[in-house]
C-alpha cells in the first residue's frame, strides 16, 4: 500500500466519527493495538525529546525500508505514535523523508492536541524522518564505496 492510500485510509476511518471524544477513543484503540516495543529497546537513547510523556522510538533498516517500533506511557500518546507507524513504516527511507503530513491536518488532530502533545507529535515525525535519513545516508555512503 502507498504511503497516500494509508494517508488516505486513515483520513476516512477518522471521517467516520463527527465527535472528537470518538476520534480520541479510535486513537486509543490504535495505539492498543501497537505491537510492543523489545524491552531492550526501551532506552534513554530512543526516548523522543519534547514530548510530554513518554514515547521510545526505535527503527531498524532492512531492504531499503525503514521499520519502527515504539512505546509510550500515556495512552493518547501511544495512539498518535502507533498513527504515524502505520504511515511511515516499511517505506524506503526517501519517501518517509518526503512526505507531507498534511493528512494530520485534514483528521483535526493538530487542533485537538493540547500544545504539548501537539509538540511532541511534531517531535515524533521529526525523529522518523530523521532515522529515515540517516538510513538513506549510510545506504548512499556504502553504494558509493562499492
């Protein structure tokens, strides 16, 4: 599935609820259904800064495509992560780095979250894209010394 079908799949299961206390629940539900984050992975090092619970974010590269695991322990939090796990992983790292995050705007998340959250969502796709670079980096560095 393209990174704009899931946009666009996640826009329409949102579309489906008028309440944001509805909304909220599906957030809930969506980070329920995160897989968990190894324990070892739970470190200071993938603890993402600025957000005002705690979320770890992990990525490993495999095949050209990134793949995220995370946690956190608030349950809202949980569910934005999980959100933007389902949008970004297994894409290759240049799409991850590229693509907009307009569809967060089009669901009414933005406007729902209190400033902080909203800092901290802003600090998780920053951290995707960031490890989506670094990925792109090494793998460009080592087709160079082939």
């Amino acid at each position: 599935m393209s990174i704009e079908d899931r946009k666009q799949k996640i826009i329409a299961e949102f579309s489906m609820f008028d309440d944001w206390m509805d909304k909220y629940n599906l957030l809930i539900e969506m980070g329920k259904s995160l897989p968990v984050i190894d324990p070892h992975h739970k470190t200071k090092s993938n603890l993402i800064s600025g957000c005002q619970s705690r979320v770890w974010l992990q990525a490993r590269y495999e095949n050209n495509r990134v793949y995220f695991t995370a946690n956190s322990d608030a349950v809202i939090t949980k569910g934005i992560v999980s959100l933007l796990i389902r949008v970004f992983n297994g894409l290759p790292p240049k799409e991850i780095i590229e693509a907009d995050t307009a569809f967060l705007d089009k669901i009414g998340l933005k406007e729902h979250l209190s400033p902080t959250r909203s800092n901290g969502l802003t600090s998780m796709i920053k951290q995707m894209k960031l490890y989506a670079l670094a990925f792109k980096t090494k793998h460009d560095s080592d087709k160079k010394e082939d």
